[in-house]
C-alpha cells in the first residue's frame, strides 16, 4: 500500500466525540455537524468558524436537508422526527445580513415534531415524500408519508421485510460495540430533472434499467436503497404503482441485491462515464466490497447484463464516501484512497469481464469517524472535510493527479537525507516538548501550592469559626497552645515555654511555612532593655494530624518580667512558591519584595501563677531577696519610688493580701460540682494554679506552697468564710484566696494574676447567676468610710512628696506601702 502525501487543515475542533455518533451533512461549503448530543452546529468552511447552533430536545441521531434546502430534518433519541428551518446563515436562497462573528443560538420548538415513532432507525426525503424505516417486533418497516406541509401525516404506503435472525452472530468481538444503524440512500437516474437530484446520487441510465427494471427506469423514477445491519440491501422503485397478486393481495415492492453479510455502512455510485456514474458501490463494516456494474453487448450476440464484483479492504471500516474516480474509508488507524478503476479490454473479445486489482492508497490521517464528501476549493484543489475522535474538523488536501504515477516522489539519494533531517526536527521538537511540559509541571505545582496556603489562609481568618470555637469550647482546625516549664541548665533555673502547633484540618503545611512567637512583656524593670522578641521556626512539612513542638525561653538578658503577652502567628514566604532555579530573574525579584504573609493562631498571657513552682527548690542563683525590707527596697527602685541611698525599715513577717468572691458566684461560673467547702476552695485553688487542667485535681489542699519566680516562697490559701451583716438576704457564703509572701514583687504579680482570671472568667462566660444581692447601707457606709480615710491618706503624703527631702521621701514611702496593705488586706466582696 502507497503512501500518498496530503496535508491537512485543522478547521474548528470540537469536544471529544464517539465514533458511532457524529453526523456531519454537507451543503455547498456549509457543514452540519452533531456530535450526538443535543446541538446541531452550522460550520461556514469559507469563514471556519461556527456561525449559528441549534439546540433540540434530545440527542440528535440523523440528519437531512428538504429538497429547497431551507428546513432541516433530525431525528432525535426520543423518538422525534423534527422538522425546522434552516437559520438565515445557512439558508442557500437568503442574503446573510448579519456579519458578526458570535455564533447565535436557535432552540428548536416542540412545535417543530412532525412525527413520533420510537422505533424509528433512518428517514430521507425524496420527491417530497418522507420516506422513513423502523424496527418493531422483528419486522422491518418502511413507510411513506407526504412531505409535512400539514399535520397530522397523510401515509401513502407501507411495506415490510422480516429480519434475519443471524444478524451481527459473525461479528467479532472488538466490533460488537460498533453501532450499526441501517443505511438509507436514494439513487436517480442520470438525466432526471428532479429538483432534488442534487441533494443524491445518480447512476447512468443503462446500469439503473439493468438493477431496478425498465419501469422505473421509464418513469425516472428515484429508487430507495437501504443497507441493513444483517447486510442484505433492499430497493424499491418510489415512483412505480405498486402492484396486485394473484388473489387481489398487494405486493411488495422490494427486492434485495446480493448481501454483504455484515453491517452496510455506505452505498454510492462512483466512476463517472460519459453517461453518468458507472459503478454502485456498497461498503460492510468488515471491509467487504461490493461493485456492481454493467456490462456491454457481445459479439457473440449475448445481450447487456451486469456484474456483482467483491473485494475486500482492510476494517474496520467507520465511514466513506467517493467521488468520481476514489472511494476514501477509513478504518479508525488510517485513511484510505481507494482507486476503483475500469473493466479491462477483455470485454470487447466477449470474455467475462474482471474488475483489475484494486489498489488504495494511506493518506496518513488517522481517527477519522465521520466524512462528508470530497469539496473543490476555489483553487481547484480536491479536500475532503472530516471529523476526528478527539473532536477535531479537519481539512485533507488531497495530492494533485489520480493515478499513481503522477504523485510526484523524491529521489532515492536525497530520501536518506529527507529522514535525518526529519528525525532531527522531531528530536529538537521533542527536547522543547520536555522543556515547556517540565515547566507546566513546575506552574502546575506552583498553583497547587499557592491553592492550598490560601485555604490554610481562609481557615485561619474564619472569623465565623473562630467565633464559633470561642463559645463553643470547639478545637480550631490548626491551633497553637503553651504550656509554662520551668528547666534547669548550669545551676540556674529559666522559665520556658512550649508551644504547640498543631494541624487538625485536611491540608497540609508545605515547605515555605514559619512558625513565629513574639514575646511582648507587659511591664519593665530598670534593666530590661528593649521590649519584643521574636522567635521563628521554619518547617519543612506538617501533614495532617501531626503536631510541632518548640520552647522559648521568656526571661531576656535584663531579667524576667511578669507578666508577658505571647503572639503565636504562621507566617508563609511567597519566595518558596517557586524554585530560584526556575523562576525569572523578574518573578524572583517581585517575590523577594513582597516578602511575605501572616496570619494570627492564639494569644497567650503567661503570669505570676503561670511561673509557680510547685514542687522542688530553686536553684541559689534565682534566690534574690530573703527579707521583706529587701524586697520593699527592691520594689520601691523599680517603680522609681526610692533612691538607691535611702533606706527602708520594715517590720519582718510574710506580706498578704486576699481576695473575696462570692461562692455561688465561682460555683456557677467554674460549674463545680463539688458539695462541701473544702471540696470547692481545692477546686477553686486547681483552677488558679492549673487552668489547663481544671477537671483533674493536682491540689489536694486548700493551701498551696509553692516558689516564685524570684525564687522567694509563697503561699496560697483559699477558704469559705460566712459574712452574716453583709447582706440584708441573710448569711453570704465568700470564698477567701488569700496570697502571703515575704516578696512585695510576688505579692503584687499574684494578686494581679487572681484578678485578671476572674476578669477573663467573668467576661467570657455566659452562665447567669441567680438574682442581685441586697447589701445592707451599714456595710456600705464602713467600706466607703475606709476608702475615704485611706484617700486622704494618699492626698497627705502626695503633698508631703512634692515639698522634697529624703527623710520625707521615705516617711512616704512608709505610707504609700501601708496604704497598699490596707487595700488588699481587707478588699471588697466580688459578687
């Protein structure tokens, strides 16, 4: 087999389609094309482009244009034989108006049914006759109706023809799943003046009178040829009156030419003569050939008959079509060009005339299921228009000359040298293909990235669920918490912290994340130098359900300061998207200045109880004042209170201040379940010291001895006292937590600690406790005349402090620190 060189055209390419399904129906250089779904797209060749779409009801499995080729005929999976017209693009005798180039959207009407027939396998028109085939209880029928001008169908006649029950039982198994739809072809004598001869095939008048007897070959009339999935082709004349059997039966029209015995799936007429086209030309879908063609009159006095002639080419075959001189099939791996030549001369000596070898030529086009018909462009130059799997229009130019010795070939010296270039241009297509595939890859890659920070992002500034998890208690997808743990390095004890990050949700934290902790001390001592520090801790994966662990330490050069705010945040580098190596120098730079992306996880507050020892000693480094003198002084210098020359005289014993809330009101708020007072104050005490782990008691005694920071011993203590003239209701239950410390800076950071837990408790809770309390005006005139005695303590020594002196400046300080202990000795009640 010859390889013919040919060149193809991509016209428009569609979505991906099944062989079985595409129809395409050519008219002039206008092409319908449906891909068996619901549209029918009008394709203009001259401008290639879609100019108009038609949308119907159901799949679209056949279609046909009337004889003035302004209605569009289709048939549809529901049983639908539709009947529209033609939109002004296509319509042959209509001036186009409309020049732009949007394609426009026809949607078929109901209306638009002519007839409804679910068995319904193929129609054609002919001679304004519908002329249509169905199947229906293994009874093939055919049946004629007038052209619809009106409805409902007037039907002129009706003939049948049994199947045959060996149908498709030869087939093999990789064309079962071929489709085999009947083919239904109408076939003129050349010569007739029909107004739709255009639209089918003729055949010279001496072969038609020959085949389809001299009645119908009197009368002109056309003649229905169907090609059956069995492989049987039945005719009948339209035109011809039917006639009566011998009892007065009607007789059946139909007649069958000799069976290809496999699916048929193209009848034609090709080889043109002086006369009109010589030969019938059938085609199974195995590649079995039928020509049938007319032979002379001999010398011998034997008069004119015909011949059937087999061949066979390789299948499967999906469609064909011819013109005057080739048949093209194609067979799914290739396109073929078929030459079908002339009887040979033998007829003129009488003998029985032979078909020469049939020889087809490869025009290299492959996945071709749809063709419809050969075209002569404006130049000259023969195309035929097909549609391949991928969804493709293409437009094969065929090689100038018919015969094969006119294909112009290359000599043999230079094909040697023909396939190294091409070889060479392959392989440098080849090393590009690579090269841009590599970097789609690289793109691809990139863009998943970037889509999976932005939902991290999106899970991370969901301010419903953040909400959501703030009144519900609920865990958020990715979180970060701290656990405060004191260590021991070289003899010396630090207070670290350790946080938590961990990912919960489905998406994974890649390379390009940074865990970042920003320690921000709420209040500074004399030696604390700067404010902030930042911790980063870049990772390089984190799937879901994993956890990162980091510690920091919270005390600086300049000492500890209590109490701090800690600010967890993940930060993303938009530099680690994309690789240096593959990104331009452009994207490199505009990524670098950029920088990056941050979004908040938690905040945390470590204080005085957070940095309680509770067990163990300290080391001797960390103890730093011993006396309660010392720790006043020292005090005193932080705030600014007191000369590093002054001195201060105290009285030696552990400072304390306390704390009162109302029992009930710890009791609603914590929810504890607890029944008897010591039961609560150890529950109450747990809550302070452990918050994280308020449903597991670690206190087993309402007091608790533990080490500060500084390293000075401290004492909590919380007790259930009854105040009977507090309330006019009667007694008030009050739970006492009382802080005593020989430091004044534990003291204070304690103290300070308790209330802010009972500020966040009182504030984020939504518990209601029961009804306000009614206090008693004496127990208000008393706290109030204290206050205002205290006050004008305070008034007197501010005067005394700006006249100066040292010695005033340490009487008032005497007083500034009686002042403090009245006032946490002795607090108001929180209800």
């Amino acid at each position: 087999m010859e390889a013919a060189r040919c060149s193809v055209e991509y016209l428009s390419e569609f979505s991906d389609c099944e062989s079985d399904s595409v129809r395409v129906l050519q008219d002039g250089v206008s092409l319908l094309v449906t891909r068996g779904d619901r549209d029918v797209l009008l394709f203009s060749v001259r401008e290639r482009r879609v100019t108009a779409m038609m949308l119907f009801e159901a799949s679209v499995i056949l279609l046909a244009l009337s004889e003035d080729k302004h209605r569009l005929y289709a048939l549809c999976a529901n049983g639908g034989l539709y009947c529209t017209p033609l939109p002004p693009q296509l319509s042959s005798s209509s001036v186009r108006l409309n020049k732009s180039s949007d394609s426009v959207l026809y949607t078929v009407p109901d209306e638009s049914v002519v007839l409804k027939n679910a068995s319904l396998q193929a129609f054609t028109i002919v001679e304004k006759i519908l002329v249509t085939l169905s199947l229906h209880k293994s009874v093939w029928s055919f049946d004629l109706y007038e052209e619809p001008g009106s409805r409902p169908l007037h039907k002129l006649a009706c003939f049948q023809v049994n199947t045959l029950n060996t149908c498709r039982l030869n087939l093999k198994d990789n064309e079962k799943s071929v489709s085999s739809p009947p083919v239904l072809t109408c076939i003129y004598p050349e010569g007739s003046t029909s107004v739709s001869t255009d639209l089918h095939p003729h055949l010279e008048p001496h072969l038609f009178r020959l085949l389809f007897g001299v009645d119908a070959s009197l009368v002109k009339s056309p003649v229905i040829l169907c090609g059956l999935p069995d492989g049987r082709i039945c005719y009948f004349p339209l035109l011809v009156p039917t006639l009566a059997g011998p009892a007065g039966e009607q007789r059946s029209p139909v007649r069958v030419l000799p069976s290809l015995e496999q699916p048929v799936v193209f009848i034609g007429t090709c080889v043109s003569g002086e006369h009109g086209p010589q030969c019938l030309v059938a085609v199974g879908q195995r590649g079995r050939l039928l020509i049938v063609r007319s032979k002379q009159a001999s010398l011998e006095g034997k008069k004119a008959d015909y011949s059937f002639n087999e061949h066979s080419v390789r299948g499967p075959v999906l469609c064909a079509c011819v013109d005057d001189k080739r048949l093209y099939y194609s067979s799914l791996n290739d396109l073929h060009a078929l030459q079908l030549t002339t009887t040979s001369s033998s007829e003129a000596t009488g003998t029985e005339s032979q078909m020469q070898a049939l020889t087809s030529d490869s025009l290299g086009v492959c996945r071709v299921i749809a063709l419809a018909g050969s075209y002569t462009n404006p130049t000259g130059s023969v195309q035929l228009l097909a549609v391949s799997l991928s969804g493709r229009l293409l437009c094969v130019n065929l090689p100038q000359g018919s015969e094969k010795a006119n294909v112009p070939r290359l000599p043999s010296s230079l094909a040697g040298q023909r396939v190294k270039d091409l070889l060479a241009s392959i392989a440098n297509i080849w090393e590009r293909a690579e090269s841009l595939k590599h970097k789609l890859q690289e793109k691809n890659e990139c863009l998943k990235h970037l889509n999976q920070v932005i939902n991290v992002y999106s899970l991370l500034l969901d301010k419903h669920w953040n909400e959501k998890a703030c009144n519900m208690g609920t865990k958020h997808p990715i979180s970060c918490c701290g656990v405060v743990r004191w260590s021991s390095l070289l003899q010396r004890d630090s207070l670290t912290l350790t946080c938590v990050l961990e990912n919960s949700s489905g998406c994974t934290l890649e390379h390009g994340w940074t865990l970042c902790i920003q320690v921000h001390p709420l209040s500074k001592g004399p030696n604390m130098e700067g404010s902030s520090r930042t911790y980063s801790f870049p990772f390089m994966k984190l799937d879901s359900g994993q956890k990162l662990d980091v510690t920091i330490p919270l005390e600086s050069t300049g000492g500890l300061s209590l109490p701090v705010k800690v600010y967890c945040s993940l930060v993303f580098s938009l530099s680690a998207l994309i690789s240096p190596a593959a990104s331009s120098p452009d994207v490199s730079q505009l990524l670098t200045e950029t920088g990056s992306i941050s979004a908040p996880l938690s905040t945390l507050t470590v204080d005085w109880l957070d940095a309680l020892r509770l067990d163990g000693s300290f080391s001797h480094g960390n103890i730093r004042h011993h006396t309660v003198t010392d720790a006043i002084q020292a005090f005193l210098h932080s705030r600014g209170a007191l000369t590093r020359d002054s001195d201060t005289t105290t009285k030696s014993g552990p400072i304390a201040v306390m704390v009162k809330v109302s029992s009930e009101l710890l009791k609603n708020k914590l929810h504890l379940s607890a029944t008897s007072s010591a039961e609560r104050c150890m529950s109450v005490l747990n809550w302070l010291v452990s918050p994280e782990a308020r449903r597991q008691m670690s206190v087993q005694s309402p007091v608790v001895c533990a080490y500060g920071p500084d390293g000075c011993s401290v004492k909590l203590l919380v007790r259930e006292v009854t105040l009977g003239d507090f309330c006019s209701d009667g007694a008030l239950e009050v739970l006492e937590i009382r802080v005593e410390s020989s430091s004044v800076a534990a003291v204070c950071g304690l103290h300070h600690a308790i209330l802010k837990r009972l500020q966040v408790l009182l504030r984020d809770s939504a518990v209601k406790c029961g009804r306000t309390k009614q206090l008693k005006s004496q127990s208000l005139f008393e706290a109030i005349r204290q206050v205002e005695s205290l006050y004008k303590d305070l008034q007197d020594a501010q005067n005394q402090a700006a006249l100066g002196g040292t010695m005033k400046m340490n009487k008032n300080s005497e007083i500034l620190f009686r002042i403090f202990l009245q006032l946490r000795a002795n607090p108001l009640v929180i209800l």
